[in-house]
C-alpha cells in the first residue's frame, strides 16, 4: 500500500467519521427536541386533566347545591300544599255535617208533605 493510497483511505476514513458524526450530532439534536416537546405536551395534558378535575369537582358541587336547594324547595311546596289544599278526607270530613243537615232537611219536608201543609194563619193586609 502505498502512501497516497493510505492518504486516501484515511481521508475517506475521515470524512466518513465527520459526516457520522455531524448526522449523529443532527439525530441527537432533533431527539432532544422531540423529548423536550414529549414533556412540554405532558406536563400540558397534565395540566388539562387537573383543571379539567378540578372544573368537574367545582360542577358537581355546584349541582349537588342546586339539587339541596330543589328539594328545601319541594318540601316547602309540600308542606305549603299540605296546610292550604284540600284533601280528599278533609273534604269528606267537612261535608259530613252539611250532608246530614240536608239529610234532616229532606226528613222534614217529607213529614210535611206527608202530613199536609197545615194552614197557616195569615195576617190581615193593610
């Protein structure tokens, strides 16, 4: 081997070693890169989900006050309904004496009618 064919292979060894090395330095480069955006883009969806969370938490405490404050609603509705509607007993309770007078009423007329309607003394016109 000759000393321009040595030359020649370590200039070709040494381009190859340099071109490597800059490809390698380029792939190391862009692979640092690419991690430091994989962990920028964890630490945002890490982020995301803890808000979104806690957004959720805030949303069902909010629903659980509305539905509290509904149902003090209905119970006061309930009880409002309870102290001024009538109920089907009450109603039935109420009208016990008015039909058992009607009752005595409609005896009364009928004794009369069957009796006669007796005469009654008129009095003189003026």
């Amino acid at each position: 081997m000759t000393l321009e064919t040595f030359s020649l292979l370590a200039e070709t060894a040494a381009s190859v070693v340099t071109t490597a090395s800059i490809i390698i330095g380029w792939l190391l480069t862009i692979g640092r890169r690419i991690k430091a955006d994989f962990d920028r883009l964890e630490a945002e969806i890490a982020r995301v989900e803890r808000d979104g969370k806690l957004q959720t938490e805030a949303a069902n405490e909010r629903a659980k006050m509305v539905e509290e404050d509904l149902r003090r609603q209905i119970e006061a509705h309930k009880l409002f309904a309870a102290e001024h509607f009538a109920t089907e007993d009450g109603v039935n309770k109420a009208l016990e004496p008015v039909l058992k007078a009607i009752e005595r009423l409609a005896d009364r007329l009928d004794r009369i009618l069957a009796e006669g309607v007796p005469a009654r003394p008129t009095a003189p016109r003026r």
